[in-house]
C-alpha cells in the first residue's frame, strides 16, 4: 500500500507550492503499475573519487585538521575501482532483471567526480573499470605485494574489471575533482606546459611541502618527492579503526610517475572519446574537443522523446589559490546552450532531465565571469513545460528538492559512492498520455547487495570511518521507493515508440 508522504523529513523535500502551478505529488511506496507508460529506466552512478593514494599532490596532513577536511584520505579509498567495478556487477544484475522491480536498463549516468585529484593514471583506471578491462590502481614503483593484505584483498594488486555490460550505453559528466587539485584548488600551466596547483602558504605550510621544497607553493603530482610519502604498502595507520598514524607521516623522496600529471578538459573528454564501450565518447564527440567545452546534448534512446542535457557546472575559471569546489552557471552556457536546446527538445516534443555535477544551490557563489544565479537559473526550469528532473551529485547526499514555479520539477541529489551509503540510483520515467503526467520513480540501491570481497572491504571500511569521523553524509534509503507526479497539461510530447 503507498504511503502519502509530508514532504519533508528522510529524504530532505522541500516544496513550495505557487497559485499558477498544478501540484506535483510525492508518494512513498510502489507506483501503481497502471500509472502511466514505462519510457526509460536508467541508473545514477556519482562521486566514485577513483584515485591514485601515492600521489604527492595530496593533502594527507590535513585529514581531520580542526575537526574537518575528513575526505583528505579515506580507510577505503585504495578500494574504489575494486568498489566500482561492485557496483557495476550489481547494475548488471538489475539488467539483467535479477531483482524485485528490476528490468533493463536504457543507460548510466555517471555524474562527476569519477576521479579524486585530476590525474590522467586516476581517469584511466576509471574508464577501464567501466570497459571491463584489467586495471593496476598502483604508481610509481608496481609494489603493491608490500601491502599487508591477503591477496585477495590487496586493492593494489592488478585485477580483471567486470565493468559495465557492453549493451548498456552509458554518459559522463564532469566535476570539480575531475578538474581541480583534490577538487578545490585550480590548475595552472606552468613553463614547459605541464598543469600544476598552486595552493596558498599556509597550506603549503600545514601539508609539509616545505620540508622538501622551501617557501614553494605549487603541488605537482608528477614530482619526485612528496609531503607525506605512501608508498604500494600503504600508510601507517591505527588498528583500531584503520584511522591514519599522522606521527608516522614523513615527507621526502618518492618514485615519480608520468601518467599522475595533471589533465587538462581536452584530456577529459579525450578519454572518453578513446572509451571502448558504448557510445563513443559517452556524450561528447569532436565538437567538444574543438569547442573546448564539456556540456553536450543527446537523446539516449531514439524510440522515446526524453532529452539528456548535460551541463559543465565546474568552477574552473576561479582564481588561483582559492578554495573552488563549488558550481557555477555562467552566462555563457545558459545563454548559448541551454537556453537553444531546451527550445528545440519542446519544439520537438521532448522532455528533458537535467544533468550535472553540482546542485543549482551552489550557483550563487563569487565568480570572476558573469553567471546565472540560483533563483533565476530555477525559476526559468520551472518555467518550461517539459522540464522533467534536475539529477546531480557532489553533496554525497541523498536530497530531493521540488522547486516551485508554474511547472514544478525535483532536483535531486544522490549519495557518493566512495562514502557510506555507497548508494546508487535506478530512475523510471513512465508518461500518462490521457492525463498528460509523467511519473518518476525513484530507487536506491546499494553494491553490498551482492559483495565482491573487493566490495565488502570496501563497505567495511567505509563504515570504520564513518564510525571513526562521526561524519554522516546521508542515511542509506535503499529499502525505500518514492515516485513524483508531474502533470504536464501543456506540453504534448511526441509518441514514443516502445512497446
């Protein structure tokens, strides 16, 4: 039986109801099977943070400074391909139909954050995890057989990807550490081309850069000595619970690895481009690469009139030194884009589903370029009738949010899959062409639903450190089922052809 729900409360609803909007419905539950026409079912991957634990632009050091900066390492993030490549083994398997409610799915969004620091080893790994190929999460020296693990729970050790079933297409966008420095601090060029991060003093300071490198500012991965030296064996860390022995961090020289230099956006899309799985470029294509600009545009599937926009809400052009992890819409992007593309997907009758790294709450940050601001960038969504969803990622949290205007629509939010609950999302759009509403329904699932060991230590882990840090970035709502219906009076989308 559905359960009416108060929009408020686990899942973090806020509504705003207006006079001139017809009032969208949230309920908590299994959806009537005769409410509407399945379209799509397509899952959400975000915030997977692959990511090379040897690198020296890291910020080890400050790992819980102050009672903060708890993500500057992990217990579990050696683990994040292995953890990946869990979670697509569990995305095949609701492919595959093999649980409750679970059918095909019509693609994978993964939005953002599918690495930790912006290096070209870290996107590599990732990609191969999702092409199913073997991948060696290791730099520097291959010396992961140092670590004191069983080998069948050395995540250093190399290891045959499952990945992504080949027939299920999957799309990317990206986000502020697949761009930035441990997603904060901008990049560079420095003499000779290669991107470096210049961070402020006091960070230099703190992180112990200058123990090897006096009054320098500038992190480089690609360097040969680090501020805090891991090596394959790991680092030291408490048994307690597997908390980082900061008294036994020592900078000083390390082996040097090419492929952790910094990327550039060309070098982003470039990956993906070079991907072997489908599609190619997993939403980019050539123009991007001549543009130099990672927002595209794409309808998934040609037999359903629902448009994937997909927007580059990444602070890159924030000043050098500054703490730029949030999002940004620049006037550019909404004026030149999106604004032209959400006018052709309504005169071609097609819905649309937002897509970005970033929630539109960050839009109102300073920014050196002109930007479009929360409100504004809101209300003009809620404007346009065949706005169907705003999906996002960044907060780690699950968080759905009704913006208010006279076409109502959710931005919603959804955990990381580096952090607990390491939850990912399946979304079904269904459509009523009698009533003219769409429904969407939402469903949390979880890798640790079928471990892979990798996965299971991956799970511990994460929970040691929850435990640990006391940071809770979202309760697990993976037994939960909420759906949203969207009357749509009018927009008359274009007839979809599924069965």
């Amino acid at each position: 039986m559905q359960k009416r729900m108060r929009l408020t409360g686990i899942v973090s609803v806020a509504v705003i109801l207006v006079s001139c909007s017809p009032a969208p419905t949230f309920v908590e539950g299994e959806p009537d099977e005769s409410s509407g026409r399945l379209w799509l079912r397509f899952a959400q991957i975000t915030d997977v943070h692959v990511l090379d634990e040897e690198s020296p632009a890291r910020f080890l050091r400050l790992d819980g400074f102050a009672g903060m900066m708890n993500e500057a390492w992990r217990p579990q993030e050696a683990y994040a391909a292995q953890g990946l490549d869990n979670a697509l083994q569990m995305l095949n398997a609701w492919h595959a139909g093999m649980f409750p409610h679970s059918g095909a799915l019509d693609f994978v969004l993964v939005t953002g954050d599918v690495m930790d620091n912006a290096q070209r080893n870290e996107l590599q790994w990732f990609v191969d995890t999702m092409d199913g190929k073997e991948v060696t999460p290791d730099s520097g020296l291959q010396d992961g057989f140092l670590r004191n693990v069983s080998p069948d729970l050395n995540p250093k050790l190399p290891f045959r990807a499952v990945g992504l079933a080949p027939d299920i297409p999957w799309y990317v966008a990206r986000g502020n550490h697949d761009t930035h420095c441990t997603g904060v601090f901008p990049l560079r060029t420095q003499a000779g081309g290669e991107l470096v991060a210049p961070v402020p003093w006091p960070v230099a300071w703190f992180i112990g850069l200058w123990e090897v490198q006096p009054l320098v500012n500038v992190l480089q991965p690609t360097s040969n000595i680090s501020p805090a030296v891991v090596t394959g064996a790991g680092p030291a860390t408490r048994e307690d619970n597997l908390q980082l022995d900061m008294a036994q961090l020592r900078s000083g020289v390390i082996p040097a690895d090419p492929e952790r230099r910094f990327i550039s956006k060309r070098d982003f899309i470039t990956a993906f481009l070079e991907s072997d799985s489908l599609p190619r470029g997993h939403g980019f294509t050539e123009r991007n690469l001549e543009q130099n600009r990672a927002w595209y545009s794409v309808r998934p599937d040609a037999a359903v009139p629902v448009r994937l926009i997909v927007l580059d809400t990444v602070a890159e052009d924030a000043p050098q030194e500054n703490l730029s992890d949030y999002g940004v819409m620049t006037q550019d992007q909404f004026n030149n884009f999106l604004v032209p593309e959400l006018a052709a997907a309504r005169e071609h009758g097609e819905f649309v589903i937002i897509v970005s790294h970033h929630p539109s709450t960050d839009f109102d940050r300073p920014y050196p370029k002109p930007t479009i601001g929360t409100w504004l960038f809101r209300q003009y969504l809620a404007a346009q009738p065949n706005i169907l969803l705003h999906l996002c990622g960044h907060t780690h949290a699950h968080r759905f949010t009704v913006i208010p205007g006279r076409y109502p629509y959710p931005e919603v939010e959804t955990a990381s899959l580096i952090d607990l609950p390491q939850e990912m999302r399946v979304v079904e759009i269904r459509y009523n062409y009698e009533t003219r509403e769409a429904i969407l329904v939402f469903r949390a699932i979880r890798h640790t639903a079928m471990p892979t060991p990798m996965g299971a230590e991956f799970a511990r882990r994460a929970a040691l450190d929850q435990q640990a840090t006391g940071v809770i970035y979202a309760e697990a709502i993976g037994d939960r089922v909420y759906s949203i219906t969207l009357p749509r009076p009018d927009f008359e989308p274009a007839q979809a052809s599924v069965p």
